[in-house]
C-alpha cells in the first residue's frame, strides 16, 4: 500500500512539475506575443506614413498608392495569423500539461472508490496467512477487506468465492450459504456455483434435503450430470431413504469422476459396497462375491484402476458385466467386491441370464477397461453360476507385456 502511495506521489510531482514549466512557458509567450504586436502595429503605421509621403511628393501615383497599400495590409494580416497559430500551439501544449494532472487524479479518485486499494491489502494480508498460517485475527481483517471489497464492488464474483469457500473450510456452511446466494444471482447456469449452494443448504438443514435443495441438485446435474458434489449430496440421499438403486446409479457415475488414491474413492466405494449388500440381502439384486489377491513378488501396488471383467465364452466380445475400482495410496489387500445385476451392462440382462461367464481381472496404469502393456494382469476364470458358493478368488500374478 505505501508503495502505491510513492508512486502515485511521484506520478503528481512530475505532473505539477510539467504545469509549472508550461504556465511559465506561457507566461513568457505571452510577453513575446505582445511585443511582437505591438512592432506589427508600429511598422504598419511607419510604412502607411512612409507611403503616404511618397505619394504627396510625387514618388508613387495613386494607383501605386492603392497597389502598396493592399500588399502592406495582406502583410499584416498573414504575420497575425501566425501570431495567432502560435498561441492557440501553446494553449494546446497548456491543455494537455493540465489533462497530465488531472487525469491520474481522477483515476485515483475512481480506484479509491471502487475499493481497489484494498486489494493491495488483501494481497498482503493472504501471504502473510501463506507463511504464517491464519488465525482468529487474521481471519476477522480477512473478512473486514473483503467485506469493504464487497460493499465497494458487490457483483464481484471471485471475492464472494473468497468468502464463501473461508466459510466453507472452517466448517461453518451457515456462514457460507449468503455469499452462494449471491452466486446463484451472477451465475445462474453454473453447476459448480449451484452445487456449492445445493451443499450449504442440505448441510445448514442438517442432512435433509428439501424441495429447494432437490430443485438446485436437479438444476446441476441438467446442466452437468458429472458435477460430483451434487451426486454424492443426490447419492446421500437416496441411500438414507432408503432408494437404493438410486444411491447405487449416482455412487457410480460419482466414482468415475474421482481421482485413483483419493480419500473420496475409498469412502464411495465403501458407500456402493454397502449398498449393493442391502440390495443382495433384500433380493433386490443377484450378487456374487470376488476376492482379488495380488501376488506378493510384484512388488508395490501402482497408481490405476482395478477392473473386474465378466464375458460371456460364446465369443462376444461385449462384457456381461464389469466392476471399475480406484485403487488407494496404501490399498490393502485381497480387495472384496461384489459383482451384480446392477454392474450389468448388456441392456435389460441380470446375472441369472448367464449360466457361466469367464472373469478376469487386471490392474490398468491408464485408467482404462482395454488392456495395455505394464498392465498387472490375472488368470481368467471361468464361472458356472448355479455352482458359486462362496466368494471367487482371482489372482493378479503378471504384468502384461514382460
């Protein structure tokens, strides 16, 4: 900030400076000015005399008179209107010394108004919270900046994000809720800024979602059906209500979107395990155990995704059904999951439309269902249905390509 004051100080020295020249300057063409007309009006007049003495004693007759005379006036008025030019020049220079001054100090004027100074402090006060960390007294000049920002400029997005993600990380989604309202005014068609919304207020109603909440989660994922934090707060839900395919279809697509090792992944997958079991149980859905083991020789488990395929052995190369699982930074192993109906993909099929399918499993480095060399690989195995009963072990002993 006192940096800020230098500069501008120095800005308005300068400009003062400049004006001073000039109204010196002027002051001094001013004198020059009046001198030179009056050495016009005092030749005009010497040669008008000399003229007319020349006529009356014979030298020029009167049409010479008249011829001299017109030259003598033409004269005058040219040597006026270059004296002329030459003021309205250094009017000119004048005026836009003055604009040097005036116009830093007008644009000063309209950043001190519209809050802009106080970025300058928010800057300053974030890294101190940078190297320092923040605290209680930190945290209220935090608030106090970008209040003042805000009832300077109260349309301004990114500090409203501010405020509502400071609230948001100190756990206090009441403190948050006004400032994604505003949001919502700005940006409308938003999906993050929506579902940011749609959080604060299932949270702040504690853990219930209500018809307005429910509008704002539909809003979201119309405009995005990837946006993560509406399908887990709709997957939450559903699960609490008791709506399991519901929970199950939301968990799912939210699982996709996850980062392999992140907290997240563990807790979705363990949220989807969960509820396919209540689904098994109720008989909601035909499941079967899978149990995948890693042989211990290959050493460290890499960062992918673990896939567990089920296809059919008549040579359609289209999977029956296929589990995708993040794998975590310290997974543990055997991993336990449970393939069914619902990790069907062939339109309108269960588990039971198969007698026997070959499963396999791989780890993939890439992310992706199609295996690729470096890939951690496993035996297939094949599958009677009628005869499973107990969990289907698989191990991943390989990895493709060595």
């Amino acid at each position: 900030m006192i940096s800020l004051y230098i500069g501008l100080g120095v800005l308005i020295l300068l400009a003062a400076i400049l004006i001073l020249l000039s109204l010196r300057s002027g002051q001094s063409n001013q004198s020059n000015l009046e001198l030179h007309r009056r050495s016009q009006r005092d030749f005009y007049r010497q040669r008008q005399s000399e003229l007319r003495s020349d006529f009356e004693s014979g030298l020029i007759d009167e049409s010479q008179l008249n011829e001299l005379s017109q030259d003598l006036d033409r004269q005058l008025v040219t040597e006026s209107a270059e004296v002329e030019q030459t003021a309205i020049s250094a009017s000119k220079r004048s005026y836009i010394l003055i604009m040097l001054i005036v116009i830093p100090v007008l644009c000063f004027a309209l950043y001190d108004h519209l809050g802009y100074r106080h970025d300058i402090a928010l800057q300053t006060l974030q890294k101190e919270i940078v190297s320092d960390g923040i605290n209680d007294a930190r945290w209220q000049r935090y608030q106090d900046i970008v209040e003042r920002i805000l009832a300077k400029r109260p349309h301004s997005g990114e500090h409203l994000v501010m405020m509502a993600t400071l609230y948001r990380q100190q756990g206090d989604f009441a403190g948050a809720l006004p400032y994604y309202q505003r949001l919502e005014q700005l940006y409308p068609q938003d999906a993050d800024v929506l579902a940011q919304l749609a959080q604060a207020r299932y949270l702040v109603a504690g853990r219930i979602v209500d018809e307005q909440t429910r509008s704002l989660l539909n809003r979201v994922v119309a405009i995005d059906p990837t946006q993560a934090t509406a399908l887990g707060v709709l997957g939450i839900d559903a699960f609490a209500q008791g709506n399991y395919n519901d929970a199950l279809m939301y968990w799912q697509k939210l699982l996709l979107q996850l980062p392999p090792g992140s907290v997240e992944v563990g807790v979705i997958s363990g949220g989807i395990a969960e509820t396919k079991r209540r689904m098994a149980a109720a008989g909601e859905l035909q499941a079967v155990d899978v149990s995948v083991s890693l042989a211990p020789d290959l050493g460290e488990t890499p960062e992918g995704v673990l896939f567990v395929v089920a296809k059919s052995n008549d040579g359609n190369p289209m999977p029956i059904a296929a589990l995708r699982s993040p794998l975590l930074t310290d997974q543990a192993w055997p991993i336990t999951l449970q393939l069914t109906d619902a990790d069907v993909i062939r339109q309108g099929m269960r588990l039971e439309d198969f007698s026997e399918f070959v499963l396999s499993a791989h780890i993939s480095r890439a992310g992706t269902a199609i295996r690729r060399d470096g890939d951690w690989v496993g035996q297939p195995l094949l599958v009677e249905l009628n005869e499973v009963a107990g969990p289907l072990n698989i191990a991943i002993t390989s990895v493709q390509g060595d």
